[in-house]
C-alpha cells in the first residue's frame, strides 16, 4: 500500500495547520500608529466608484432634481425659518447652478404659418449643466444634459 | 467610528497569515511583525473599507517592506532594544496547532524552512494566503508558469518529508486490518 501523501491531502494538511497569532503587542503598536494620523477614517466613508460615469451623473442629476422638487413642495406651506430647515433637512444634494449653453442653431427661414402669422422656425442644440453641491462630504458634481428643440419663432415687420 | 473597529477585524483575520509570509523572507518574527505593522498600516490607510480584493496589495506591500528591511537589519537592533517583541524569540512557533497537531506542526515547519526561498513563498503565499497563482505572478514580477512551476517543485520536496504522516494523520491503516467478525472465518486448508 503506498503511504505517501497525495497533492490533494498534503494541501488539505498543510492549510489544517493555523498560522501562529500576531503577538499583542504588534496589534497594539498598529492601532497607535493609524491614531497618529487619522485622516483615513474621512477617507472610509467613500465607497469605491466602480460604476461608469454617466450612471454616476445620472444618479447625482436625480437626487438633485428630487431635492429640488423636495424643498420646492416645502417651500409654500414653511415660514421663512421653517423652510430654511426644511432646506437643510430635505437631502444633503443641493441644487448649486444651471447654465444652458448653445452649442449649433440653425433656421430654416420665414414663411407664413397656418394661421397666417410671419414665423420662423429654428433647430437649437444645447447643453444644460446642472450642478449640485453635499455640503457634508464638500462634494461638488455636473451633469451635462444634451438637448435639441424645434422652436417656433413669431416674426413681426414694423408697418 | 464605526470604521475604527474594522481595521481591527480585519487584522485579526489577516495578522496570523501576513507574519507568517513575513517569516519566509526575514529572519525572526520579530522582523515579521515589523514588517506587517509598517505594510498594514499603509495598505489601511489606502484602503480603510478593508475590501478582500485589495489584500493581494497587502501581501505585496508586506513583501516590498521585508526585501527593504533585510537590506538595513540595523533598525530591528534599534527596535528590539526598546521595545517588549523581542521576546518571542526567534524561533517562536509559526503555526499554532491543536494538541493533537503539535508533532506535525513541528516537522511541517522544519520542513517549510528546508525549501528555497522562492518555493517557501509560493506556497506560504497559495495555501496560507489563499492567493491565486495570477495573483502571486502578479506580485512577484514572476510569470505564472514559473509560479505555478514552484508550487509543484514545493509539494513535491514535501510530500518526501511528510509522506510519512499519511497513516497517523488521515487514520489510513498501515497494517492488516483488524479482524471486527466474532470468530475467525473457518481456513480452507481444515475444509479439504
């Protein structure tokens, strides 16, 4: 009969054999020196961003847009004091700027309309950038919202 | 401060199996735990949510860290001299075994410290480590031929030194089996 180990039992004995513990003293000399410096635990509270950066965007756009929509139901039925806490207590995403920019418009010309009325109509291409702030985590994002309109554009002549 | 106790689970689940690691390239524990504070510490600070696919950066920052302070052993004279760690001694165990695992602990070290270096890594690395022969090749700037080359030489040398253990280890009988039947079966030679 052969008795030597097998790959398979000599791996299973081998793990079956538990590393010696750290001593205390390494334990305690690690937790001194991570005190030393503690601008990692600001740091762990960020979770890794694995997702692509449209869908993190996407998703600061909405929780904007919901605080937005958040504070602006508050607002008519709050006193002045009452509706600046709803503010702070609504989401901590707010609402910082939105700047629509043209990037290509073009016209097709004047003509008259079906109800007889001088118009022109114009194809505008733009950008809407919206940003919001977290004022907890001194976080900023911009999300960049493309859009194309058809615009129609009364026309008048001076008589 | 939730996440000021995480790095405290996380060190007990990683300590045992980094020192061990550390063991294979310097000299005492001593040095390991060193080595393991200053790589642990770092790699915390980098990726305090303590995620498990980060761990190879820290078995290769234990790794980096022990190649550096072999090459300047005087800071562990300063160390030792002040601090209460060196009283584990160098040949503190390095595993720690059930009672009835003593033995095979014992020859099973004796036979890790007897492999080349680059071998002792591997395995300490695969089995103690639980990396994969990728992350390993990724670590050590090796190909994963040459890894996976090493795991078998180091298997091999030790199935030689611990082959023997098989029957007290596994209960695989060595002899004749025992004879479990009330009486003996009647012998062929009365018969005819």
């Amino acid at each position: 009969m052969n008795n030597d180990l097998n790959e398979h039992e000599l791996e299973n004995l081998l793990r079956g054999l538990a590393p010696a513990a750290a001593s205390p003293a390494l334990r305690q000399r690690v937790d001194e020196e991570l005190k030393l410096d503690m601008s990692w635990l600001s740091t762990s509270r960020r979770k890794p961003q694995h997702a692509p950066r449209w869908i993190v965007s996407a998703g600061w756009a909405a929780m904007g847009a919901a605080a937005a929509i958040a504070v602006m139901s508050q607002l008519p039925q709050q006193s002045g004091t009452g509706a600046a806490h709803a503010l702070a207590s609504a989401s901590t995403v707010l609402p910082a700027s939105t700047i629509r920019e043209w990037d290509d418009s073009t016209g097709s010309g004047i003509h008259h309309g079906r109800s007889r009325q001088v118009e022109k109509h114009a194809l505008v291409i733009s950008r809407e950038l919206g940003t919001w702030v977290d004022p907890l985590y001194s976080a900023q994002t911009t999300a960049e919202i493309p859009s194309r309109q058809q615009l129609l554009l009364p026309v008048s002549f001076r008589q | 401060m939730e996440a000021a106790f995480d790095w405290k689970r996380t060190f007990e689940q990683l300590a045992p199996q980094l020192v061990l690691y550390a063991r294979q390239l310097v000299d005492s524990k001593a040095d390991a735990e060193d080595v393991v504070q200053q790589a642990f510490v770092r790699w915390w600070r980098r990726f305090p949510e303590g995620d498990s696919s980060h761990i190879p950066l820290l078995y290769a920052a234990v790794r980096t860290i022990a190649l550096d302070q072999r090459r300047s052993d005087h800071r562990r004279v300063n160390r030792e001299a002040k601090s209460d760690i060196a009283v584990t001694g160098e040949d503190a165990p390095a595993f720690d075994p059930q009672p009835e695992q003593k033995e095979t602990a014992a020859i099973v070290e004796k036979a890790l410290q007897a492999l080349p270096e680059d071998q002792r890594e591997v395995v300490t690395l695969k089995l103690w480590g639980d990396l994969t022969f990728n992350e390993i090749a990724a670590m050590t700037g090796t190909s994963i031929n040459t890894i996976a080359g090493r795991y078998r030489y180091a298997l091999q040398a030790l199935q030689k030194k611990l082959g023997h253990l098989r029957a007290d280890l596994l209960g695989e009988p060595t002899s004749s089996p025992v004879n479990i039947l009330p009486f003996s079966p009647p012998h062929t030679e009365a018969l005819s």
